[in-house]
C-alpha cells in the first residue's frame, strides 16, 4: 500500500520536516515497538493543499528523527483526493490507524470516509477501508478521528459541522476497533462557536478532562482569535455515557502566536502526555509567500511538548529530551549589560532568560523578532515583520502573575517561545535576509540571568 519515494539528502533539523512539499497536520501520534512514531499530512507532489498522503517519522528519543516512506497515499476510492488527518492507537500488538479519506467529485462536491489500516510492524500498513455510513444530519465536513479507550469501551471523537454550518464534535463507540456505532454529539451545543471543529482531541490529566480543538470561524476579541483558524482547549469531564460537561472557566487558546494548529496528543511509555502541532495555519496568499516554497518545501511541526494540568491551567513544556541537544552554556548577561547586544552562538539555539521581577523590556532576535514585556499591564507582546505585506504584526497576552522567566527555542526561520514554565506559549516563522544571529535588549534595568545553548540538531540524513 505504500509508494518508495525518491531518495533525498537533506539538512535535518530538530523540527519534523520532509525535504519537499507541503506538511501540514500531525497525525497518528503513538509509541509503539519502543519508537516514538509521528505521521503528518504531506504533499509530495507541490507546496499546495492537496495530494495529502501519511508522512512516517520515528524516533527513539524525540530529537533524532528517521524518515520512513510514506504509510498511507491516495489510492482506493474512498481516499483517492486524500489521506485526511487522524490517529493510532496499539492492540493485540498491531497499530491501528485511523484517518478520514477525502473524496471529491466531478463537480467538486465533498464525501468522507472515516477509515483504517492495520499494521503488524509500524511500517507497512494494509488498508482496511471504511468502517460506517456519515449519520445523518451533518454535512460531508466530518473528519479527523481520535480513537482511545475507556474501560473496555473504544471511542472515536470527529470533528463536524452541522447542516446549519455550526462547528461541533461527535462520537462513536466500539468494543473491537471494527464495528461502530454512533453515539452522538460530544457536548450540548448552547451558541455557535465557529462554522467547523477540527482536530479535537480529548486528554486525560490528573483527574481533569480537557477537551482540545481547532474552531473555525471565530472573530476577533481583543487579544484572542486573532490567527486565521484557533486552536483551544475546554477543560471539563467526560462521563460514561460518552458525553463532555465542560467546565465555566470557557474556551483558552492553546497557544498565543501566529501559526500554531491542529495540535494531537498521546501517552508514551514513561507516562507523559507528549503533544505536536503544526506551525502553518495561515492565510493562502501568506502561506504561498513563505520564502521557502523556492526551496520546494513549506512548513514544519511544533516541538514535542510535555502537557500537564497545574492549579487549574494546561502548562505545555518542551519535552525534557530536548536538553540533550544542548551544547555549552554561555552566558549574554554581561555583554548585553555593557552594550546593549550578543552574538547567539548559533541561528540553532535554545534561551533562557530569568528575572526576580521583570522591568519593562524589549528582546530583538536577529533584528526581526521583537519580544516586549509592559510590567504595569503585565502584558507580553511578540513581534515580527509580514513577509507578504512587509508590515510589522503583533500577537500578546497579559498574565494573571509576574513575569519570571521565558525559554526560547531558535531556529533559521521559526521560534516557539515558553513563558513562566509553559503558563503560555507562542509559536511562529519569520524570515529575515541577513545571516547575522544577534540579541538586542532594551530597558531601564539589568538583564537578569541571560543563557544561551547552541543546538546540535543538523546532520544530513537520507530519506
């Protein structure tokens, strides 16, 4: 069922790419056979939306990946125009994966199929073909399985959208991965929250239920909803009837920059509840302006993210394995002190920046990215420059504590950025024409505890 691939050289970051095309949501996250395996959508054929097949990485310690051909294409009539995103899940020893086959017609008209493939090894797969009927009520917008067990029950949560264009998620039920049945909506539906739910995801962390998913069509309010498409989280329970009672703290958003969506999470052998998003959702005319489709390729996943429910709140930290990456310790306070700018060891580089109370500041990274603190409002605020309009844009939150630290996590055209331990995140690309890897750093106070670590993440692999 699997098509070899050309083969490739390519520079390999610690950022999951492939050499050419576009990527866009992961997918089948699952450790299986002592690898970590992460599938993603993948054109291979051009940096356009289409053609989506399973791009396969696998890793023993989430920093060093493998490529491996491709686990699903569109082939059989019932995904002929797509593999669409879904998951796995491990039983009897095999991995099953789950995914929504997308099918257009002459006229372009849209049907889904919610699907499966079996595999004894992670590697070869044999499709399965569809598994039920789309229930009436809904239009052929349903996609994006996750499947998990409860008990002796298996769930299988899909993203919707009404026949009256409203965004909701619905469920099914099975006790063999085979048979199906339809269980109905996730939770009541009380207002319209979008026209489209994708992704949803639902995660089990210390006793709390959270349910994660990417609503499209919400306007803008304020600081929030301010990226094309949102991805967010409703923390809650969910009962045994199959039904999630959320929680009256609302919708937050996941992640606070630009480009972050279609997160999917899994539990590894160690316990941990690892998440990955994809670091691409944007606007067409943007998203065909990224200097890198010359290159042939577009887009790139999100580090791997250990989640954890703390005093109410999701936190999202870089997974601990990431620090193996680390090169020396070199400390920017002083020279930033003195001169108001440091040379980064690296366009690779991982940051730490620690304040008993932080002062009003600004960080430039490279001369593009500006990360700015206001302490009266307690209000962050990254900025870069839109490569399509050339204008500057800005993305901010305002914490509900002081500021103590951030970690950042560089790379030649993408930065995901971690505040107070994971309390909130951003993520996004910018590109800049100049090769120099410089901090700047403005303020009325002393830096405080500045460190930079070089990553040694590039080694040419062939895929």
């Amino acid at each position: 069922m699997t098509q070899q691939m050309n083969t490739h050289n390519f520079d390999v970051t610690y950022h999951i790419r492939p050499p050419y095309g576009l990527l866009n949501d992961p997918n089948g996250l699952i450790y299986f056979a002592g690898r970590y395996h992460v599938f993603f959508q993948w054109n291979q054929k051009g940096t356009t939306h289409k053609n989506k097949s399973w791009g396969h990485a696998v890793s023993e310690d989430l920093t060093s990946w493998r490529y491996l051909p491709p686990a699903l294409e569109p082939t059989d009539w019932f995904d002929k125009d797509g593999c669409y995103s879904g998951s796995a899940v491990e039983a009897d020893g095999r991995m099953y994966l789950f995914y929504t086959g997308n099918v257009r017609g002459e006229n372009g008209e849209r049907e889904s199929y919610q699907c499966l493939a079996v595999s004894e090894d992670g590697e070869h797969f044999e499709k399965r073909g569809p598994l039920f009927e789309q229930p009436a009520g809904y239009t052929a917008h349903i996609r994006d399985p996750k499947v998990w067990k409860e008990a002796d029950t298996w769930w299988m949560l899909l993203g919707a959208q009404t026949e009256t264009l409203e965004g909701t998620a619905i469920l099914y039920r099975s006790d063999n991965l085979l048979d199906w049945t339809y269980a109905g909506e996730l939770m009541d539906r009380t207002a319209p929250f979008g026209y489209m739910w994708e992704c949803p995801d639902l995660l089990r962390l210390d006793g709390r239920d959270i349910f994660v998913f990417s609503p499209q069509g919400l306007e803008p309010e304020g600081d929030f909803y301010q990226n094309i498409f949102q991805t967010g989280y409703l923390s809650g329970t969910f009962t045994e009837k199959g039904t999630f009672q959320p929680d009256a703290d609302g919708f937050k958003e996941l992640d606070r920059g630009f480009e972050f969506y279609a997160p999917q999470s899994f539990v590894d052998d160690q316990g941990r509840t690892i998440l990955f998003g994809w670091m691409g959702a944007m606007e067409p005319e943007v998203e065909q302006a990224v200097p890198t489709i010359h290159d042939g390729w577009v887009h790139h996943l999100s580090l791997p993210r250990e989640i954890t429910w703390e005093n109410e709140r999701l936190i999202q930290r870089p997974a601990e394995e990431l620090k193996q990456l680390r090169g020396e310790a070199a400390s920017l306070t002083e020279a930033l002190a003195q001169s108001g700018k440091a040379s980064l060891p690296s366009l690779q580089t991982e940051l730490t920046l620690e304040w008993q109370e932080a002062e009003d500041f600004e960080y430039t990274l490279r001369g593009e990215v500006t990360i700015l603190f206001n302490k009266e409002k307690q209000r962050v605020t990254v900025e870069r420059t839109n490569w399509l309009t050339k204008e500057r844009e800005t993305r901010s939150v305002v914490l509900n504590e002081t500021l103590k630290d951030m970690r950042l996590y560089l790379e030649a055209s993408s930065l995901e950025l971690f505040v107070n331990g994971g309390k909130e995140v951003f993520s996004l690309r910018y590109f800049t024409e100049t090769e120099a890897s410089e901090l700047t750093w403005k303020s009325s106070a002393q830096p405080v505890r500045v460190t930079a670590y070089p990553l040694n993440t590039t080694t040419s692999l062939r895929f």
